[in-house]
C-alpha cells in the first residue's frame, strides 16, 4: 500500500510539473520550461536528466530496468518527462533531438503496455499520438 501511495503522490507532481512545463512552452519560456524539467527529473527520479539522454533507444528498457532498478511506475514517470521534453525541442525547433524524445517516450509507453496486467485507455491514445508525432516530423524531413 505504502508503495502505491508513492506512485500515486508521484505521478500528481508530474503532472503538476508538466502542466507547468507546457505553460512556459506555450509562452515561449523555454529556459524556464528547460529548468523545470531539470527539477522534475531530479525530484521525481532522484537522477539527472543526462543519465537518460544518452541511453541508445535499443537499451532503454533494459538500462533503466537492470541499472537504475526502475519500476512501471519510474518508466511511466519518464516516459512522461519525455514526451514534454519532446514536446520542448520540437518548440526550440531541434527536430531531430525531439524526434529522439518521442521515440523513447513510445518505447516506453509500448513497453509498459505489454507488461501491464491493466488496460490504460490514456496510455493507448499516448501511444497513438506519439506515433502520429514521429511518423509527421519524419515526413516532414526533421529526422536526423
């Protein structure tokens, strides 16, 4: 119980951290945005956010399951902070490192989609649109 009450109070200050990041986004804050999600991977992971940047898509589960002992409710936090983080470059126009973030965003929402014993309707519509997000930027020409 105490476990889910943890993952329960994590996952509202994410998305108390997300709204936040979108806002500033949305106004154009990017330092501002690009700081709060600095604090976020700090507070809610414990870890920096270069940690997971630099992890190949192809070990991402992997890494962050054996190295970093991260649970469903870590991978869903990140896959989260990677979606905004996406979301951010794709603001800042750096394509090609936005289309990197969606794609471990996707992998991850994929990867906790098989490995749940739950039906996510909201993880479904992520994967969805993530799917959407890359195939456009591609199509577009903004791969790397």
């Amino acid at each position: 119980m105490y476990q889910q009450d943890y993952i329960l109070k994590m996952l509202e200050m994410l998305g108390k951290f997300i709204a936040a990041i979108v806002s500033r986004i949305t106004k154009g804050n990017y330092s501002e945005a690009q700081d709060l999600l600095t604090e976020s991977y700090h507070t809610l992971l414990k870890e920096d956010a270069a940690k997971f940047t630099f992890i190949p898509k192809e070990e991402l589960t992997v890494k962050l399951i054996e190295e970093h002992h991260f649970n469903n409710g870590h991978l869903e936090i990140l896959a989260q902070l990677f979606n905004v983080e996406a979301q951010l470059k794709e603001a800042q126009q750096n394509y090609p490192l936005s289309i990197e973030f969606y794609e471990k965003s996707l992998l991850l929402h994929e990867f906790l989609e098989k490995k749940s014993q739950t039906f996510s309707l909201q993880r479904n519509t992520d994967i969805e649109h993530l799917k959407d997000k890359v195939l456009d930027l591609k199509k577009n020409g903004f791969a790397c």
